[in-house]
C-alpha cells in the first residue's frame, strides 16, 4: 500500500525559494557572459610576419593584448627556439607519456611547454617588435 505524503506549507516555500534562487543565478551567469562577449569596446587585430608568413592574433579589447595573442601564433608555429623545446620535451618521458602530441596539443599537456609559449617566447616576440628585428603591428577599429 502507498502512502502518501502531505507537503507542509514550509516546506513548499522553502522549495519554491531554493528553485527562485538557482533560477536567478543560471540567469545572471547567462547574462555576464553575454556581456563580456559582447562588448562594445575597441575591435583589436595584431599581426607578426615571419619570412613571408603571416601570424594574427585577436579580436581583442586592446591592442597589446591582439599584438600578444598574435606573437602566441608565431611562436608554436615558426618561432625555431620554442621549435627546439617543443622537440625536447616530445623526446623525453613526458612527451612519451602524453602520447608524442602536435605542438598544438602539446601545450596543454605540459604547463612548462605552455609557459615558455605564452612567457618567454611570447614576451620577447614582443621586444623584437617594439625593437623593429620583427615585423608586426596591432590596430584597433
């Protein structure tokens, strides 16, 4: 034989309050994140070119962010000394480890291969621009 059970008055609105709760946050997230991609700031590209090649970066909020993003391009794809530790890693047990992945992959799998990438690599992409021994720009609409 089933019982039933009576829902007390208490309980009814403390479950309507937790289901209003939760329903407001969903909603709020919902909204931030249609905001942050939706801004109405400056539209940033940037651009590295490397022996005819060239590397973009973007759409950004500033132009130094794009220039940046665009030196992460350059450097998995042509930079020879992020090349040089990339093949180092790959031939050592954590590369072996991971599988032997693609560079691209491979920056996920290592967090010190991924900071070189988006540091030291990256950081003196930017020098090299800013000292003119590598050809690159931003421009923000």
């Amino acid at each position: 034989m089933k019982k039933s059970r009576t829902i007390l008055l208490p309980e009814l609105v403390f479950k309507l309050a937790t289901s209003g709760v939760a329903a407001l946050l969903l909603l709020s997230v919902v909204l931030a994140c249609r905001s942050s991609t939706s801004s109405s700031g400056a539209k940033c590209m940037g651009q590295v070119v490397y022996e005819g090649q060239t590397y973009t970066g973007g759409p950004t909020d500033s132009a130094e962010q794009a220039q940046h993003f665009a030196c992460n391009n350059y450097c998995l794809d042509a930079d020879p000394e992020f090349d040089a530790h990339y093949r180092i890693w790959n031939d050592s047990r954590s590369g072996a480890a991971a599988g032997h992945p693609p560079k691209k992959e491979a920056i996920y799998k290592d967090k010190e291969l991924l900071d070189y990438l988006t540091k030291d690599c990256a950081e003196k992409c930017v020098a090299s621009i800013k000292g003119g021994t590598l050809q690159g720009s931003a421009k923000c609409e």
